[in-house]
C-alpha cells in the first residue's frame, strides 16, 4: 500500500456525490483553499498535552483542534497533564488505536517522540519542539509559536504606554520560544528607547510589564501598573491592567497539517512559519478598554508596521538569544 492511500481513506462514491464533490473543489481552488481538506473523511487526531488544556499556550492548539473537528475535518481526543515519563505511552497508544495525526508539545521528551515517530512511520506527528525536522524522521514535523511579529507591535505601544522608560520582562524559562518574543518586544518600543529602561521588578520601578507566563498580570493588577499580555488575550479578566497582548492563532499550522496528511504529502517540515503573521498565525489583539488611550500617532505606525510585516516589506528578527537588561 503507498504512502497516501495510508493517509487517504478511499471511499464508494456515486456519480451525483462526484460531480457535487469536482464542482466544490474547483471552488476551493480558485479560492485558493487546500481542496484535499474537504475531500475525506475526517482524519482521526489525538493530542497529548503535559499541562491543563486550559494553559495559555496548549489552549491555542486545543481551540484550533475543536475548531476542525465541528467543521467536519477532523476527529479529536486528547490527553491533558501527561507526565514526561508517560508521554511516550499515551503516544503508543493513540498510535495504536489508529489515530493518522498526533499533536503535542515534546520540549521535554524530544527523543522519546521521535523513536515512537520511527515506530510508527504512517502517522503524521505535529509536536511543539525548540528543536529542527530531521529527515531520517519523515513524519515528524516541529511547530512552535514563532508570534514575534505580533510581540514587535506590543512593545511599539508599550514604548508608549510607560512613563518611567523603566520597562519588566517576565519570562517563563530563557528557553528560544521565550527569549525571541522577548526581543521582538523590545526590538518595538525600539533599541535606543531599550538603553533606557531597566530589565526589572515593579519594585525596581517598572510601571509596564512584559506577561509572557501566568501571574504576571495579576502583580501589575495588584501594583496598579500596566502589562502586555501573550498568545492569549486576557483583557476581560484585567480591563485596566492589560493595554494590548499578542495573540497566537494555531489554526493556520493545523489546516496545512491536516490537508498535508489527507494528501498524502505530509513530511519533515517546519510547520512554525503557519504562526508568522502574514499567515494569519499572530495578530495584535484589539485595544478594547485602552482604545483611545495610546496616542493615535502611535496607532498610525502600529498599523503602518503590521501592513509591512504582512506585505513581506518588513521582518521582525527572529533572536533565540538570551535577553540582557538594558
């Protein structure tokens, strides 16, 4: 059996159901829309999460999994707060119950989902990973919420929004994930304005904070200073603390995925550019209660700059370093 009739289910269709399927196909296409996305039966997908499904960044995928499966595209179940040392198993298994897609984040079972990825060479693996594809694993591709463009744009409105110059960052792990969206932010509110301010505390006289982990938000709502959220918005729960965030869509990276794998072309890719924002991945979340309070000169390059991330005539660097105070 081939490699994509693995992948495809072939199905008895009748003549009216064919004519019906070509007609939307070629609608798709000219849309430009993955026609195979639409063609099959659901695919079957299982996720195997270390954390809640309600943690900020799993959350994303978890949405994005729930939104193809009420479209019809996919099936999905999921495991949630698996330990590393179980991973590898809740994998196995899915695998063995036929599940054709398995998603995940394997930062620290890297090795162990690549061997079962050797195992298992008809399955297509999607799995958060710092680290790159490997083509002696075909079937294993890496993603990670590469949300730097949408980061650039929070730090332009921070660089506006703080009055000390003294600026927090607040970062889970110095891991390349956290550190590049760290640098994106402060390559915002640009490296001249960055000389200036503090890597600091509130008690070291921040009045804006970087939230990239959960907590943060609530310090600066307790403080009474201002924070800039990520990859989720969270503007409702802190209407006065949260004056913009940057927002991680995972939809794009799993709609290739999944019309990759329908297809039969799935293979060692790095599915992290599906998170760029001129492929709809990132955006800049609305300014909802803080709208008309950063100045609308800072609103204009705001605008000026995501039209020019989108139209390719503009790149964030994308810096996996470390970052220093300043």
């Amino acid at each position: 059996m081939s490699k994509s009739s693995n992948f495809v289910k072939a199905t008895r269709l009748s003549r009216r159901t064919v004519l019906k399927a070509a007609g939307a196909g070629a609608a798709l296409a000219a849309a430009g829309l993955p026609t195979r996305l639409f063609a099959a039966d659901p695919l079957k997908v299982a996720a195997v999460y270390t954390v809640p499904v309600e943690q900020q960044w799993v959350s994303r995928i978890h949405k994005a999994a729930n939104a193809a499966k009420d479209r019809g595209d996919i099936e999905y179940v999921y495991s949630e707060n698996t330990s590393n040392n179980d991973y590898e198993r809740v994998m196995r298994e899915y695998c063995e119950a036929g599940h054709k897609l398995i998603l995940g984040e394997v930062f620290g079972v890297e090795d162990a989902a690549r061997a079962v990825a050797r195992d298992y060479p008809d399955v297509a693996f999607l799995m958060g990973s710092s680290f790159k594809p490997d083509d002696t694993v075909p079937n294993f591709s890496p993603f990670d919420n590469y949300i730097q463009d949408a980061s650039y744009l929070t730090g332009i409105i921070a660089g506006a929004m703080t009055k000390s110059k003294n600026i927090g960052m607040v970062g889970g792990y110095p891991i390349p994930e956290v550190n590049r969206l760290m640098h994106a932010f402060m390559a915002g509110f640009d490296p001249p304005k960055a000389k200036e301010t503090a890597f600091a505390q509130i008690d070291g006289g921040a009045d804006l904070l970087y939230a990239e982990r959960f907590g943060v938000s609530d310090a600066a709502k307790e403080r009474k200073v201002l924070a800039v959220g990520n990859v989720i918005d969270t503007q409702a729960d802190y209407p006065e603390t949260v004056v913009a965030s940057a927002l991680w869509d995972f939809q794009p990276t799993l709609d290739k995925a999944v019309a990759d794998v329908k297809a039969g072309t799935f293979k060692a890719e790095d599915y992290g550019v599906y998170s760029f924002m001129k492929n709809g991945g990132c955006s800049l979340a609305p300014l909802g209660t803080f709208d008309g309070k950063v100045p609308a000169d800072v609103m204009a390059k705001v605008a000026e700059k995501e039209k020019a991330i989108k139209d390719g005539s503009f790149t964030v660097e994308i810096d996996d370093s470390e970052p220093k105070s300043s």
